[in-house]
C-alpha cells in the first residue's frame, strides 16, 4: 500500500484517478480547491472514510506539511481552459506554473520522492510529424495553456535531476468521458438542449483530433508508473486514431435522437485562438511496454455521449 497525495483529485482526470488508486488498496489524500473540481466526485469514497479530503489553493500556504510521508504526488491541479488561457494569460501561468513550482518545492521539504505530471499534447504545437511522438522538436506551443504545461515539464525535470527526484509526465490527447464538465462534447450536448434544431460549430468542423475514454487513460498512467523506472519517464497517451468534429456533433445528434439538426459552422480551420486543429500522438513507446489503447476515438466519443446525458 502507498500513501498517495491527488493534487486536483475533484476533477474529471484526477477523481477516476482516486477511484482507481483506492481500489488498488492505496492511501489517497486529495487536495483541491474546487475551482473546476465537484466534492460530488469523490462522495462514495468520503462518506466511507476511504479518502482524505482537503480543500486548498496549491497558490495558498497551510498545505505544504501535509505531504509529509506521502510516496508519491499526482499533481492533477491546473486551470484545464485551453480556449480561455487567451483571456486570463496571468492566471494560467500561475494556476499552472507556479503552482507545480511549489507542488515541487513542498515535495522537496517534505522528502516526496515521485510526482507523476498530466501535461498535454498541447505543448507540440502545431506539429509537422503526425502523430507525433515524443521526440518531436522544436516544442512551440501556440496556446497560453500548452506553454504553461510545457514550463511545468521543464521545471519537473530540473527537480529530477538536482533533487534525485523520480517523475512520470503524461502528455494526453482528448481525454473525454463521465464527469467531465468542458470541451466539445459537453459543449455541443448543452447547445443542443438549449436549441435542439441548430448547432453552432466553432471552425470548419474538419478539426481532427484523437480521443480517449478516461479510464483508458488513467490505466495507461498506472501502467506506466508501474513498469517504466527512469529517473524522468515521458510518454503520450492517446488512441490511435482520429475523428473530426463534425462526425461528433453527428454522434451526439445521433445520440440524442434529434433530427433534423442544422450544422452553423463560424467559419475558419480552428475553433478559437490557440486551438491546434490536427493532432494524433504516437504512443508507441507506451505499447512498448506493453500497454495498448482499449477504444479509439469515435467509440470513446460515444461513451462520453452516453455518460454526459444520463448526468443532464
């Protein structure tokens, strides 16, 4: 058994994250501070006792001393709106940045030896190499949240390396599924309940992108944490494969059993500034170790669906 510390382990990722951990028998204590995340996430486990809970800004102090014998931190916590970061620059940097600056800092006061980072496929930018592997340079993100996420990974692998420390950093595709609250699909699911006969599309809806179900995604964190060991450990995860946006908003219509449904797009190749309109990542140094992807993208699509209008 471990004891674990979930930084924004209320929200989407990281609440499927605790349900997996506490089911491998792990100690979890979650700190967040509700920003984005739902108490009502974690109330199964609360009302049992099997958690700790503790509401906290990682920007506050008072937090710091409770990763005191902590085996590893998940640092989940950050400002998740890729399409808002153009808006509020500032508060991006700090939510993202120095917010794992002082996650990494408490970690080294308080001897935490491991950390495993959500980052995103964001920090590639605008790749020429698709999909895209880890290796890919030059990294020139093009949004205010990839940038963000990219100076995160910089910073954890300078503490690995001047601070012995051990990091596993996730870059994700489309993580979608139950308990989501933002992006394309929770996007088009509440314009449809609001005007079922039209749906507004941001962009050409010939954006194209990889989608996965987010329990896939949690297991290939685990998986990895479990079997790659080096002191800094990188990987993708994603499917392996891609759907645009307009077979979404068909999946969803289809879903919903609206008919006839008329498509508004606004009109350009992305949806807002920052937004990457082509992206696939290769995960083939995931399968390398053995894991491998259980949906692809227009199936997670799917699920999602069901999940988000069953919760509305």
């Amino acid at each position: 058994m471990m004891f674990d510390i979930v930084t924004g382990g209320a929200g989407f990722i990281g609440s499927h994250l605790v349900d997996a951990l506490v089911g491998g028998g792990d100690e979890v204590l979650v700190i967040d501070n509700l920003a984005s995340g739902d108490e009502a996430n974690l109330a199964g486990h609360l009302e049992e006792e099997r958690i700790r809970f503790l509401k906290a800004d990682l920007l506050d102090d008072g937090w710091q001393e409770q990763l005191k014998g902590a085996d590893r931190i998940y640092h989940l916590a950050a400002d998740p709106d890729v399409r808002g970061s153009v808006r509020t620059p500032a508060m991006m940097f700090a939510n993202n940045v120095v917010a794992t600056e002082r996650v990494l800092e408490a970690m080294r006061a308080q001897d935490v030896p491991e950390i495993v980072f959500t980052s995103t496929s964001t920090v590639y930018g605008e790749a020429s190499v698709i999909p895209t592997p880890e290796t890919y340079a030059p990294m020139e993100p093009i949004s205010i949240y990839g940038a963000s996420k990219l100076a995160g990974e910089a910073l954890i692998s300078a503490y690995c390396a001047s601070f012995a420390m051990r990091a596993w950093v996730f870059r994700f595709a489309n993580i979608i599924g139950e308990r989501s609250n933002h992006g394309v699909i929770w996007d088009f699911v509440h314009k449809l309940r609001a005007n079922p006969g039209e749906l507004e599309i941001l962009g050409d809806g010939r954006q194209t992108k990889s989608y996965l179900d987010v329990q896939s995604c949690v297991a290939a964190m685990l998986f990895a944490a479990t079997h790659a060991k080096e002191a800094y450990n990188v990987f993708n995860i994603g499917s392996e494969d891609w759907v645009d946006v307009k077979t979404i908003a068909d999946i969803i219509v289809e879903e919903m059993e609206l008919t006839p449904v008329q498509y508004r797009f606004t009109g350009g190749d992305r949806g807002w500034v920052g937004d990457v309109p082509r992206m696939q990542l290769a995960v083939a140094r995931l399968k390398a170790l053995g894991w491998n992807p259980e949906t692809e993208s227009a199936e997670s699509v799917r699920r999602a669906v069901r999940a988000l209008l069953v919760s509305v």
